[in-house]
C-alpha cells in the first residue's frame, strides 16, 4: 500500500492565532491542538510533534513511547517557562506500515476511516461530555451544546505521565482516514463529513481544503486542522537517489516489532498448547450448544405445510446455514391451499405456533372445524357447489 495525502490548516474565523500543528513525516502523520495562554497552546502543539517527529526519524522507541517523551517535554517547559505555564496539546497520530495503520491519541482530536459509503470514528474523545454521554448521563445531542464540552479529560503536559490510546487498525486499498482538530468536527456534522469526504474521492488535497471551508463557512469558531490519509495500491515512492521515500525502518520501531520467526521454542510450543486448548473448548461448546438446540428443538411444535397438505411440524420454521430446523411429523390429508384461503389461515405457509404436538393435533381439528363450516356457509349462501 502506499498513501497519498493532503493537509490544510486554518486560524478560523474567531481565533486570533493558529494553535493548531500537524506533521507529515511519511509514513508518520499526526495532528495536535495546542491550549493555554500567551502563545502557549502554539508552543504546547508545535513542541509535541517537533518531539515526536525527531524521535521518530530516529527510530527512537514505540510511537506510544515518542508520544510519551512529546508529553514530558511539554510538561518540563510549561513548568519551567512561565509565560506558558499550564499549557498542554492533543494529539492524534498514525502510523502506515504495509496494509495497517498504527494509531495513538490523547485527548480531542480525532481520527476517522471512510470504507466502503460508511465513516467510522475511531478514537474516543478525551473529553467531560464524552464521559457523560458514555455514563449515560447525556445524549450525544445534548453533549453538542453543552456548557462544558470544551473540557478536556486527558492532553499532553499536565502531568508527567499521560495514558495514551493505541489500536491498530487494517488498512484496504480505497480506504481515507481523517485526521482532525474539534474545530473541525464541532463545526461540521458527520453526515457533512463524510458527504466531502465521498465527493471528492482521489483528490486528498482538495478534500482537506473543503473539509476546512465547510468548518467556515459554518462559523470556525477554532482553528481548524486536516489530514486526509487515501490508501492506495502499490509500492512507496522512491526518493531522488533510489531509496524508499517513506522510512519503513522508522515505521517499524514505531509500531513495534513484527512477529518474529524466530521465537523460543518454548514459546512456541505454548502458543500450540493454547490453541489447542482453544480448538477443543470451541468444539466441546458447540457440541454441548448442537445438543442443547437439538432438545429445544424437539419440543417445539408447529402446524405448517408439507407436500400441499396441513402437516404437524416438530421444530421451528427455519433454517440454519442451510439446515432445516424443523420435520414433518405427521402430514394430513387437508388440501393447504382451501385452509389458506381462509384469512385467519392465510400465514398458515410461514407455521402457526403450538404448545406441545396434542395442541399442534388440535390446531388441525380446528382447520377441519372451520373448513367445514365455511363449506356449509357457501352452501347455505348458494355460492357453493
Ligand atoms: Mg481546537
């Protein structure tokens, strides 16, 4: 796979500087949301991915581990420099190596995967209202509007250590992953989005210009940051001198080792082990679950049709990957199409629900009873024959 970006950044129509920064280091992309006074929310965002860019090009360390070193860094200025005391960043990061992409995030920044019509948000906003709404103490509509959704759980260098979100994520050819700052996102709905996102298919760029003009055009009420990440077939370009544009090396220290072939035996054999003891739990509960629904199934009833008849099924009507959950215990001789031509047995096709087989036994009287009756009706009415 190969990956083809665009980026656009923008002061908004509110903000007075920009605080946000983003990095494109291929295969390393990130965005971050500086906060704090007096130019520190610059100096936070800008600090943090300078940290995790040179660490990364020294393939120094997991990328959770570069981001980790961003956090102590902006930490240790914002106590030492007090014209930017308390401030602190987000920041959302990727890593695309092969066919997946590598992500760590703290705080509200996002990122999101378009596949296949459907926009999926994939890290979790650090943020009050995202707790809430996850308590279930508000909705999402009301999280929308909340007097405090601009707080912030979790950001870089408000403590020396931070908790950062990791997940890998499997990358297919025609993927689009976005990466943003909230002033992209509490400007412009999903739906927006991923309409922007979808019309401009193959132009990178362009769809990052237009995802930063609708947060415009809606307000901008923050600075507004994008990353449009397309995941293309093929190879990673090639560098003037013949060499790998993208440093695969740096991707790799950052998402961690790959699984080795040379692993201890003893590993190895454990690993045996438990997939063995895997495969005969999954078999031991599908045989107990296979004779579990094998009883359920023998106690259920139902009157349906066989061969043009009312027949007694014992079951249920439907299948199951192909097998039929249900057999005729007793076909009748009552034609099924004169039953279903009475509107109350007109489902009779689909089964009607019985007890036990006595009630299922008695259900076909009753169609007897009423085909008989509905036959002495049409006589009586002359419609008969
Ligand atoms: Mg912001």
């Amino acid at each position: 796979m190969r990956i083809e970006s665009g980026v656009a950044t923008d002061v908004g129509r509110v903000r007075e500087g920009n605080e946000d920064a983003f990095a494109i280091e291929p295969p390393l992309y990130a965005v971050a949301d500086g906060m704090g006074g007096h130019r520190g929310g610059e100096v936070a965002s800008q600090l943090a991915l300078q940290t995790v860019v040179e660490r990364f090009r020294a393939h120094q360390g997991s990328l959770a581990e570069q981001v980790q070193a961003a956090n102590r860094a902006v930490y240790e200025r914002s106590a030492s420099d007090r014209k930017v005391t308390g401030m602190g960043t987000t920041l959302t990061a990727a890593v695309v190596s092969g066919d997946r992409a590598h992500l760590v995030h703290v705080g509200d920044s996002r990122a999101y995967l378009l596949r296949a019509g459907a926009l999926r948000q994939l890290t979790d906003d650090h943020t009050l209202v995202n707790r809430m709404v996850k308590a279930g103490e508000i909705s999402a509509r009301e999280a929308a509007v909340h007097p405090h959704r601009n707080v912030i759980l979790r950001a870089l260098g408000q403590d020396p250590d931070v908790a950062i979100d990791e997940q890998d994520v499997g990358l297919i050819e025609g993927d689009r992953l976005l990466l943003c700052s909230d002033g992209l996102t509490v400007m412009v709905p999903e739906d927006q989005l991923q309409a922007i996102l979808e019309a401009t298919a193959g132009a990178p760029q362009e769809a990052a210009e237009r995802l930063v003009r609708a947060a415009n055009g809606a307000g901008g009420i923050d600075n507004i940051t994008v990353l449009v990440l397309d995941v293309l077939e093929g190879e990673p370009p090639l560098a003037d001198d013949g060499t790998p544009a993208v440093d695969e090396e740096a991707a790799a220290a950052a998402m961690g080792p790959p699984p080795s072939a040379e692993e201890p035996a003893s590993l190895r054999s454990r690993r045996w082990f438990r997939w063995t003891a895997i495969a005969l739990g999954v078999v031991l509960a599908l045989a107990v679950g296979l004779a579990g629904l094998r009883t359920w199934l023998d106690s259920q009833w139902y009157v349906g049709v066989s061969n043009g008849h009312v027949a007694i099924f014992q079951g249920i009507p439907a299948d199951l990957f192909g097998f039929e959950l249900s057999h005729v215990a007793e076909e009748t001789d009552i034609p099924a199409a004169e039953a279903m031509a009475l509107p109350v047995y007109a489902e009779l096709a689909k089964g009607i629900n019985a007890n036990s087989r006595e009630d299922a036994a008695a259900r076909v009287e009753q169609i007897r009873k009423d085909l008989r009756t509905a036959q002495h009706q049409r006589q009586a009415t002359g419609a008969g024959s």
